[in-house]
C-alpha cells in the first residue's frame, strides 16, 4: 500500500514588485528567504522561496514576481487562505506587529482555534493560526521576529470549491488525508501524521461563487509531500489509477514535481522532500544570491539585467 502524504511540501503564490515582497515576508513577518532563483518555465521572473531556516518542507511559501501584472480574483478552482502556525498565546503580538506595519487584521475562531486573518500587500489573504503544538518546534533565532513569537510554517490552506465529493476523494483516497470536521461552510482533512506543519487542507464549499482568476494576489498551486522519488512514483500511479492525468517527474533542482489538477481545477503538485535548498548554497547563505539551473547559467547576465533589485 503507498504510503501517504505527510502533508503541504510548498505553496506557489504570485505576487508584483518583488523587492515589496521580500521587505513584507522577511522584515514584517519574519521568514527567512532561503532561495532567490527564477521561474524555471519564465526566467525573465523571479521565483522566491521564503521560510524557515532552510526552508523544511511544510514551511515554504514561494513567490513567482509578476510586477505590473493585474490582480487576481479569489473564487472557485483555486487556493484561497494561507494559514501560518504560530505558538499559542502569541496572536496578541501578532496584532500589534501587523498593526504598527499598517496591516489591518480580523480575529477569529475556527474549528476552535482562534487566527488572526489579514491581506498580504499584493492581496495575498493570509492567516496566522495560534496553534497548541507549535512551541515544540524551535523559532527562528535572528530574525525580525522575536522566535517566541516567530512563524513556525504551514498550518495549512484553503481550496475554495463548488462540490465536496470530488476533492474528498483525491485527498482522502490518493494523498492519505482524513476528515476532520465540519466548521460553517468548511470541511476540514488532517494529514496522516497529525498536527504538525502543513498538515491542514480546509475545503470552503460554495457553488454561488465566482470562478477564481489568476494574478497577483492569488495562489498559483499547492504542493504536497513525498518522502522520496519511489514514494512520488507510487503517488502519480495511484492519481492515474485515480483517472487524474499527471505530468510527468520533472526536475526543479531543489526537489522533483508532478503536477495535477484536481477535480475542481485546483492545481497540485507532488514535490520530494530532497535534495532541499542547500544543494547549491551552505545554510549561512541561503538566498544571498542568485541562483540559477545550469540549462540558464550560460544567459546569466541577460537574466540578471532583466530581473527588478531585491
């Protein structure tokens, strides 16, 4: 039996001016950019990787920078929320940052937890969740977050969707998620190893909505774990067996991807847990510098000239 998918890997948003980017995620929220590389389909466009440390899978939320681009528009077909863990009794301080930043924020309680809901500077809608297990994983020392108070990664995300049945069952049947309650128009799964980073997805089932358009401000894919590239080879066969048409495994350098779209044309993605970020950059220097695949190395300086200034 193939074993399941232990939960988010990443979350691919888009984003505008990319250095307004950089300054939200590292300086107000306190990540660490842990890869500043280019969309390996578009090189003329930064591809950012912020999170922890090193970027552990579960904790990444990566930016393609589209700056000038339209705004996007949230609806049926795609991610909404990006929710963030953070330890519990923290969201107090988590007000007054966003606050003293300009950034306005709505608390609430959901699935009895309370989350402080606010939107990203390009219209990414964002939550911190006060999560009870996330104090057991160490914050990030050094960052412009104190790490008693510092985002741990992933609680999980939202899919906004017209029909439950159809995405139940690719996360239940494929990926190895359970169900885990009902909260207003929210059905949520857990992953298989529990309460731990990434292992939320929240479906928000409304057929009244409009259909989601892509642009800045919207997700762009969810991707999901898998241990190792025997355990994502069992995964695409199960979604084919599932009737889904997956890509084939394509190298993204730092793991490698298939991709998908689930039947309510949420796209997905299965990425590896390896090789990780630090394949091409020591642990001190993550995100430095650019860092390009070797198909690209020979255009650097065209990329280079192309790219805005972080």
């Amino acid at each position: 039996m193939t074993a399941p998918s232990a939960g988010l890997h990443h979350i691919t948003a888009i984003c505008g001016d990319p250095a307004e980017n950089r300054r939200f995620f590292v300086d107000v929220l306190g990540l660490r950019l842990v890869k500043k590389t280019v969309n390996f389909d578009d090189p003329g466009t930064y591809h950012l990787y912020y999170g922890d440390e090193v970027g552990t899978p579960g904790s990444a939320l990566t930016f393609f920078a589209f700056a000038g681009a339209p705004r996007g528009q949230h609806g049926l077909g795609a991610a909404a929320e990006i929710a963030f863990a953070v330890p519990a009794d923290t969201l107090d301080f988590w007000q007054a940052h966003l606050a003293t930043h300009g950034v306005d924020t709505q608390r609430i309680t959901r699935f009895n937890e309370e989350a402080l809901c606010f939107t990203g500077p390009h219209g990414n809608s964002l939550a911190l969740v006060a999560s009870d297990w996330a104090a057991a994983i160490p914050g990030r020392r050094g960052a412009s977050v104190d790490s008693a108070y510092a985002i741990r990664g992933f609680h999980g995300v939202t899919l906004w969707i017209a029909e439950l049945a159809p995405s139940a069952a690719v996360l239940e049947q494929v990926l190895g998620f359970q169900q885990g309650g009902h909260d207003s128009d929210r059905v949520r799964f857990i992953a298989d190893v529990g309460n731990t980073l990434g292992s939320i997805v929240d479906l928000r089932v409304d057929p009244d909505l409009a259909s989601a358009r892509q642009g800045v401000g919207s997700v762009h894919h969810v991707a999901f774990r898998a241990n190792d590239d025997a355990h994502e080879n069992a995964l695409r066969e199960r979604l084919i067996e599932h009737g889904l048409q997956v890509t084939p495994t394509i190298d993204r350098q730092y793991f490698r991807s298939v991709y998908f779209r689930e039947p309510a044309g949420v796209l997905f993605e299965i990425a590896t847990d390896g090789p990780g970020f630090t394949i091409d950059e020591p642990v001190e220097a993550l995100g430095t510098s650019l860092k390009l695949p070797p198909k690209y190395e020979k255009r650097r300086a065209l990329i280079e000239q192309a790219l805005f200034e972080l």
